[in-house]
C-alpha cells in the first residue's frame, strides 16, 4: 500500500529538515508582543544535539537542551539551559512541556531542579511519538518552542485499510485461563474391562470370536469340552463390549481359568496425560482440560479424575487422568494426543488479542488507530490465555487497535524508514 506522510513530515521536508522543524499552531504560539515575551526560537536547518544528546533549542542567545532519558530508570524528561554560553541554575528557568499524542491526548510535565539539570516531574510513557509545546522563562522572559517528533506510525486511508482487510477493535476486559500444554496418550479403562474364561480346562471345541467383534453380556464366545467329565461347556461374555485381546484358538488345551478373550466396554477411555516436574505440583483433580489427537483431528472436552501418586522415573513426569466418553469410538487405545490444562481462570481490565502482536525496533506492539493514522504502542504484558493477553502498560481499555492483518502496518512503517530515535 501507498504511505501517506502526515502533514507534519510535509512541512518538515518543505523547511529542510530530516528530523526536527518547527510550527506555528493558529492561537497556541503568538509572535513577541512585548519584552517580556519572545516569539518562538527560528529553524535550525537541522536539529542539532546537545552534549548529553538531547534536542538543542535555541532563541536568541538562549537555550534548552531537552533529553528523553532512561539509562537504569524509567524513561524522564531532562533539561539544561544556557544563556550567552554559560550554563544556567535549573532553578532560575521555569520549564513547562506540554506533549499532544496520537488521538490528540495531552500530557504536562512540569519540571523541579535536580543537580545540574532539571527534571520532568513523570515518566514518558511509549510510545515517543507526539508533538511538542515548549516554554522555557527564564529572567521575566518566555521562549516558546512546538515541533512534531513522530515515529513508529503510519497513514492510511479507510478505503486502503478495508482493501487490505485491516480491521480493529477495542481493548478491554477479558477473562483469561493459564493453561499448561502436555501430551499423553489413550489407553482402555481398566475398570470397564473382564476376562472371559472356562470354569474348567479342556480342549477347546469352537473360538467364535476375533479381535474388533461386537459382543453382548452372555453371549457365547467359546465352547470347550472339559478335562474331567467330557462334557462341553460354555464361555460367555461377562461384560458387553469390544473383542480387544484373543488367547485362544480351536483345538487347543486350556487350563482352568485361562483368558480365552479380553473384553473391553469402550464407552468411555482413560487419557493419561505426562505432567513435566516442575509443574507437578499445579496439576489437580477437577481442573478442566481440552484434548487433541495428534492429528489435529478430534478434540474433546474432560476434567482430571485422578492423579498417580507416584511418577515416573525415567522421564521424571506424573499421570493425570481424565475419563473421557467415548460414544462413537473415535478414541483409539494406544494414539498419542496433546492436551492443555486449565491452571486458572483470572478477569483482566485490559486484554488485548495475542495475534495482533508484532515486533518492532525490539518492542512487542499492536497499532492503536486515531482515523488513518496508525501508531505502534510498545506494551508491557502480563498473562496469557485463550488467544488473549494481558496489558500491563502501553494500551488502555476501549483504545482501538488493529486485530487482523497487524503485519501491514508493520510492514507499511517499515517501507516509511521510521525508527525509535529520541
């Protein structure tokens, strides 16, 4: 898609300068009206840098060297002045900066003396992108300064934004689940299979059953001629189910109580899932659980039932189980799956969705939009669940933000040569 610039970057281009100018906003600077006021400072061709790499301002024979820094603290305002060359007391200049960020937000600092420099009395919070408005009085006189310093931001129009399916929504509450992933595998419920077996050893006459087959409780599934009398008996189902192991063949000798077939009622089938050590002790019975085939195929729902009270030690894991129904049989004794434990469930005021985040200048950022223009905030995050994560800082509730297509508009800032330089 085609950058528009802001109007901002248009009159810094038509004045010359690659990263710093200065504008007169109608009714917020007024031209020297008197001696105890001057009008704002003139252009510099460029913006220069003072020796503690801050902005240096100049009117006249006065100026302000104003710093963004955060070397070991959270990112503050500094200031030095100087009059004629000579450093001035930062108690002797009174220094008020006003910034307007994206979505025409305010924020004030007021600066207090603090060794050599003077300080702003609270953070500034990222994005450092905004617009300046600067007063600096100094011996009864006031130097005004306002000049945009945006970055990590882009524009563009609705029309291009909706062709692109760029589409937003707004941050706000959520509730998020912490979830543990592990894998597992399926087995057949122990407590739902029996033996089939003769009461006395003999030869056996007919195996009316293979493995797979469907049988009822009672049905008979074996004859076998007894040892002692002769006489034929007959095994029979003891549980209605599924043939899953065969012992037996005809004409073979049996003893007495021989599993001649194992039967297994596949209603329902145990998941035994692998909890790694360190999360032993989260895993509890009741906490509910999604489950998938390694394929990606079928997914169930299920809750712990039982935990193994003791664990593995070869691979140092502990057994959870989950009973999971199996009407239909999808669930295949021996297959692998993976599941996700629900740890806790927690109400945040702020979430925003995981896939909207982005990377940018070493910032983990979504892209607030004011209109058509679209701003990277860099967030502080907290947990995360169900596709949802916590804003700790950077974003506030109902702020509209992009959720589909986020990499765009990464994509478009990047084409733009914005950086993070302050």
């Amino acid at each position: 898609m085609k950058l528009k610039l802001p109007l901002t970057i248009l009159a810094l281009l038509a004045l010359g300068g690659a990263g710093a100018f200065y504008l007169t906003r109608p009714g917020s600077l007024r031209a020297a009206s008197s001696g105890d006021e001057h009008g704002m400072g003139a252009p510099p061709a460029e913006m220069p840098k003072g020796p503690h790499n801050g902005r240096l301002l100049a009117d006249g024979d006065f100026t302000l060297e104003l710093a963004i820094f955060e070397d070991g603290v959270p990112p503050e305002f500094r200031a030095w002045f100087r009059q004629g060359g000579k450093p001035l007391a930062p108690a002797d200049v009174k220094l008020t900066v006003q910034l307007t960020r994206p979505g025409d937000k305010l924020d004030a600092f007021a600066f207090a003396p603090a060794d050599d420099f003077a300080r702003g009395d609270h953070e500034v919070a990222e994005p450092h992108s905004f617009s300046y408005e600067i007063t600096a009085t100094h011996a009864g006189r006031a130097h005004r300064w306002a000049f945009a310093a945006p970055e990590m931001q882009t524009t563009i129009s609705a029309a291009a934004a909706q062709r692109s399916g760029v589409t937003v929504a707004a941050a706000g509450p959520a509730t998020m689940t912490e979830t543990l992933a592990v894998y597992g595998q399926v087995k057949l419920n122990a407590n739902q299979m029996a033996r089939a077996v003769p009461r006395f050893g003999g030869v056996v006459h007919e195996a009316r059953k293979a493995i797979g087959d469907t049988v009822a409780a009672g049905e008979i599934l074996a004859l076998v001629e007894t040892n002692q009398s002769l006489a034929t008996i007959e095994v029979r189902a003891p549980i209605a189910g599924v043939i899953v192991d065969r012992g037996v063949f005809a004409g073979e000798t049996v003893a007495d109580g021989a599993t001649l077939y194992l039967i297994a009622d596949l209603a329902d089938v145990w998941i035994d899932l692998n909890v790694p050590k360190r999360n032993h002790g989260r895993a509890k019975v009741g906490q509910a659980v999604v489950i998938e085939a390694e394929d990606g195929g079928a997914a169930a729902h299920g809750t712990i039932a039982w935990i193994a009270p003791t664990g593995s030690a070869e691979a140092q894991t502990l057994t959870a189980r989950v009973v999971l129904p199996n009407p239909d049989h999808r669930w295949h004794a021996g297959l692998f799956v993976k599941a996700e434990i629900a740890l806790a469930e927690a109400t945040v005021p702020v979430a925003v969705r995981e896939s909207a985040l982005q990377t940018l200048f070493d910032f983990t950022v979504v892209f607030s939009q004011h209109g058509d223009l679209y701003q990277a905030r860099p967030l502080e995050l907290g947990r995360r669940g169900g596709g949802y994560v916590e804003v700790l800082k950077g974003l506030a509730a109902g702020e509209a933000y992009v959720v589909e297509n986020s990499f765009l508009i990464k994509a478009d800032i990047g084409k733009s040569g914005a950086s993070h330089d302050h």
